[in-house]
C-alpha cells in the first residue's frame, strides 16, 4: 500500500516533469522538512530536473549574528541568568559561544515555562529569556510574558528574535535574481498560522504552496502536488497535513502572539531586514523586553569570515559550494549556525549528503 | 526546532499537566488548546500542546521517532568515519 503511494507519487512527479520540460526548484522552510528529505533519500528518487532547496527554515539559522553577541553580553554580567534553548548554546558570535562561555548563569530550559520558574527561585537575578522561533514557539514566550505580568515577575524579561515564515518568503520572491518555484510549507509553524496564511503568496507571486507533514511519504506527495500545480499552471494553497492542520489555525495561540508582539523590520541573517518579518513586544509590555531594560541597540551584527549560510538560507548555494564545508566546519567544529543546528542545511547535507542525494558537488 | 511531539495527557489540572509519549513523560501547558481533556492525544512544542491529534496519526509519528532514533545511531558514526576515511 505504502509502496503504491511511492510509485504513485514518483509517477505524477515524472508526468508534470515531462510537461513543465524545464527545471523545478521547490524550497522547503522547514528545518525539519530538510531532516527528513535528507533522510529519507527523497532527493535520489525524484528526476533530476527537480531540485530541492532549503530555505530559512530553521530558527537557529536564520537568528542575526548581532542577536548572539547580545546574549553573550547579557550572559556577561553578574546580575543576569540567561535562560536559553538548548539549540541555542554552541551558536558562534564574535566571542564564542555561550557554551564556550562557561558560564554557571546560562541555564538550559526546554519550555518558556522553566524561565519564568528561574526567575522565581532567583528574585535577586535577572532572567532574560532567549526567545527565539518561528509561529510555533512564539506563543509559548507570550504565555510565558502572560504569567510574568500575572505573577507581577520584575525579574523577568525576553529578548526577542522570533520571526515569521510568510513574510520571509514573500522577500525571497521578492529578490529578482531568486529561483524559486513553490514552496514546501513547514508543517508545524502552519499549524499555528493556518494553511490559508500562505494564500498571499500564492496570490501575489503565483507560487504554488504546499503544507506537508514529515512522513516522507507525506513530503513525497506533496512535491507530486506542487509539480503538476506547476505544470497546469494553476498554483494554490494545498495542505496535505490535515491531521493537525486547519485552514485558519490555532486561533487562540494567533491570538496571544498578536496581544503581547507587533512586527517590525529585524535582521535576519543572510536576508537582511524583512518587512514585518520579525516580532517584538509591544511597547506597553515594554519592562519585559531585555532590549529597553538593558537600554541595548539591535545593531546588525557580521557573519562569520568564510562562512556563506547567508546564501545558503537564500537557496542561492549549496552547502558544499561553501569552502570551509566538511574541512574547517564540521558538526564538531561548526563555523556558522547551518552546521550548529541539527536542522540546519549544512548539519544535514554533512550528515546525509553523500548518501541521501544526487545533487551534490 | 519547530518539531512537535505527539503524547498523550495523563494528569491535568487548569493548564497544566503531564504527557506521555512511548513511556517519556513531560511536563506540558495546556494554555493553548483549553478544551483539552485527559486522555487527549496533542502535540508538543517546547512544553506547549498546540493542536490535538488523533490516534492513528500520533502512532505515525511515534513509529517515524522511533525509527529516525535508530537510524541516527546506526548512520551518524558512519557518516564520520567516512569523513576521516
Ligand atoms: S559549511 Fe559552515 S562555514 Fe560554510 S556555510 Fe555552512 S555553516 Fe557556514
């Protein structure tokens, strides 16, 4: 049966290729969707003519430079607790990392929940909370914000880096040199945004979008969908996650992120500013932005010298196009946050590359 | 990062409660999905349950976890002594 599905699915992808006769690039803005691809050997079994990109799709990665040494600062002082992510700690800025830091102020949390706890336990402590994500983690750091303001918490605040996917890829449209042609849509984040937050794409740069889930078969089918959406030239919003996904979303959790942030014109790395693409705190919440609290500047910050996951977030290049790839940056000796992140492209295509594709060097 | 967990509710008082997925347990808010009720099967995102899921669906993916864990045991040492090779 699953087989069937397989042989289905490879069929409609060979059809809508032979129609198109031209290459097809479909990004995917999902970290986790670039796991599985990557995995699974999805990029071996479909024609060559058909070229998977990975976009921003991790949160990790597409996180400004500047934003690290931010939090390397704050983890710097004596009267902070930093309270982060786990994926966050090995992330270089200009001075290291926060796990290179060393430092008995950095606690990892695995819930926005646990931050406000630590500050709790430590009234004389102030606890920034790294708050970094796509829609899918946001509402967790407004809860978090919620519960602070209830508690009346004076010790606790956020430094915000949270983003959101639409807008990032109305900007890749944006760019005329960019070679997209549709969009695998991340699964998780449009469970929270809803499917139908993409019909502006859709609408304004005729692309198709397509929701899948992260069983491979599930990816599989929905670069099927995209291909002959491409070929009939009839690009729509199409969700093939519909187990979790609706078309308007978790409305509550919509809701809360629209009560505590607004969007604002961030840096991204690799992406520069994106109109509306990054969130802050409302300035009446504005004693829980470590930003004002600490009177810190956002102030863009450089990558890395030598390392190119700006292009590589763009779809611009491959991993091994980079020429520190698998020689000076490695999953153990990471230059760039794209190796850093088990999500991220470079992470990916080190650890499955030479097996799990035909698109390699 | 954005990877959610399905698990099912075990113990539930206002928004906070516990999960269990494939005998992990966790601690989880329910801030987001007020209906949910013990039993429920949601999926997690950093602490959070952010949609419910249905019992076929939350098998899935258990069996894609399970499967993704043995796979990174058996491919990740691979995948290097390759590289040193
Ligand atoms: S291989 Fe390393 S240095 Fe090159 S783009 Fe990727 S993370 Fe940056």
């Amino acid at each position: 049966m699953m087989l069937d599905r397989v042989d289905d699915a490879r069929k409609r992808i060979q059809d809508a290729v032979a129609a198109l006769a031209r290459p097809v690039n479909i990004m995917e803005v999902c970290g986790t969707h670039t796991v599985a691809i990557f995995r699974s050997g999805i990029r071996s079994a479909l024609p060559s003519s058909v070229k998977l990109l990975s976009g921003p799709g991790c949160p990790v990665c597409v996180t400004d430079p500047g934003y690290i040494d931010r939090v390397m600062d704050l983890a710097a002082r004596d009267d902070c607790l930093v309270a982060t992510y786990g994926d966050m700690i090995r992330v270089p800025g200009k001075n290291g990392s926060l796990e290179t830091m060393n430092r008995s102020n950095v606690h990892v949390v695995l819930s926005s929940d646990d931050a406000v706890h630590l500050a709790r336990e430590h009234p004389k402590k102030t606890v920034v909370f790294v708050a970094v994500g796509f829609e899918t983690t946001t509402p967790a750091t407004a809860v978090a914000v919620m519960t602070a303001e209830k508690m009346n918490l004076n010790n606790f605040c956020i430094l915000s880096a949270h983003k959101l996917v639409v807008p990032a890829m109305q900007a890749l449209l944006s760019d005329p040199n960019n070679k997209i042609d549709a969009f695998l849509c991340p699964g998780h984040v449009s469970v929270i945004i809803g499917s139908e937050a993409y019909r502006p794409v859709v609408e304004q740069f005729r692309r198709p979008c397509v929701v899948a889930g992260f069983e491979p078969i599930q990816v599989l089918e929905g670069i099927a969908e995209i291909c002959r959406q491409l070929a009939d030239e009839l690009p729509q919003v199409t969700s093939l996650y519909n187990a979790v996904v609706t078309p308007r979303g978790n409305t509550r959790a919509w809701k809360l992120i629209e009560t505590y942030f607004e969007p604002y014109d961030g840096p991204w790395r690799g992406l520069g500013c994106i109109p509306r693409g990054s969130l802050r705190l409302k300035p009446c919440y504005e004693r829980f932005d470590a930003l004002v609290r600490f009177g810190i500047e956002e102030i863009p910050g450089q990558e890395p010298e030598g390392c190119l996951c700006g292009r590589v977030l763009c779809g611009l290049i491959d991993p091994p196009q980079c020429g520190f790839f698998g020689s000076v940056c490695t999953p153990d000796t990471p230059v760039g946050p794209c190796m850093v992140s088990s999500e991220g492209a470079c992470s990916a295509w080190y650890k499955y590359g030479r097996r799990g594709t035909i698109h390699g060097k | 990062m954005c990877l959610a967990v399905p698990a099912r509710i075990i113990e539930l008082t206002e928004d906070r409660g516990v999960a269990d997925a494939m005998g992990n347990r966790w601690p989880v808010r329910t801030t987001l999905l007020p209906d949910v009720r013990i039993g429920d099967i949601v999926l997690i995102h950093a602490g959070f349950a952010i949609a419910t899921v249905d019992e076929e669906e939350a098998r899935k993916t258990w069996d894609l976890f399970a499967e993704i864990a043995d796979f990174q045991e058996r491919q990740i040492p691979l995948a290097k002594e390759e590289e040193s090779a």
